[in-house]
C-alpha cells in the first residue's frame, strides 16, 4: 500500500480508498454497507471515504428509486479512467515484484496462493486471463 501510495498521482485517491474504487468497479452499483460488509471494515470509514471519492468526482451517488432508503454508489467516468490507471499501476508493481524474487513459474504461484484464498475465505480466486 506504501508503494502504491508513493506511485498514486490521481488527486485525493490513497491507497485506502483506491481499494473501495476498484471494489465499486468491481460490483458496478453497490451500496456502502455492501461494501462495508464485504471488505470487513467499518462503515464509517466506507462512507468518509465515499465522500472524499464523490467530491473528487470518482464516484457518484444515486438514491434507489424503487426503495428509497437506498443510495447506490457507481463510478463516474473520471472514476474508471483511474482504476485502469490504478490496475496498470499495480500489474506493474507486481511485475517488479516477482522479477526481483526471481518468480519463474507464475502459475505455481498462483495456483499455490489460489489455494491459500480458498482456505481463508471458503471460495477460490477468479480463474487467471491468459
């Protein structure tokens, strides 16, 4: 996350709220408390974080109009424009990352940290794009 903040040069994303964009990107129209839920993390921090993201024009918010006690929360253009930037930025690091420790066979490490993921969380990752 240092290193990703040290490379972030998107005006007021940080490596915490960079992970709720990219989870919005992910799921295209959430609520915060779905995402408070889903990343396990206090959902007064999602919805802080969520106001820094709207007013730097990342996300925006929209009230459910078929139930009203619900605001959805998607990406603005300005939004997925960054979290590609961000993806490219982190395919990097990791690219670096695995050269320097020499990381020849790829698959066995993701299939190795596949089966880690499943332990921890009960379901295995998305199968890796060729």
């Amino acid at each position: 996350m240092t290193a990703l903040n040290h490379r972030l040069n998107l005006p007021g994303l940080t490596a915490s709220n960079v992970n709720l964009l990219l989870f919005v990107n992910e799921h295209q129209k959430v609520t915060a408390k779905t995402v408070a839920t889903q990343l396990a993390i206090n959902k007064g921090l999602v919805s802080r974080e969520f106001t820094i993201l709207t007013n730097n024009g990342y996300i925006k918010k929209s009230i459910n109009v078929n139930d009203r006690r619900n605001t959805w929360i998607v990406l603005t253009v300005k939004g997925q424009n960054a979290c590609h930037e961000i993806s490219q930025l982190l395919t990097s690091w990791w690219q670096e990352q695995l050269k320097k420790a020499n990381c020849q066979n790829q698959q066995v490490l993701y299939s190795e940290l596949n089966k880690l993921a499943s332990s921890i969380i009960g379901t295995s990752l998305k199968p890796q794009e060729k």
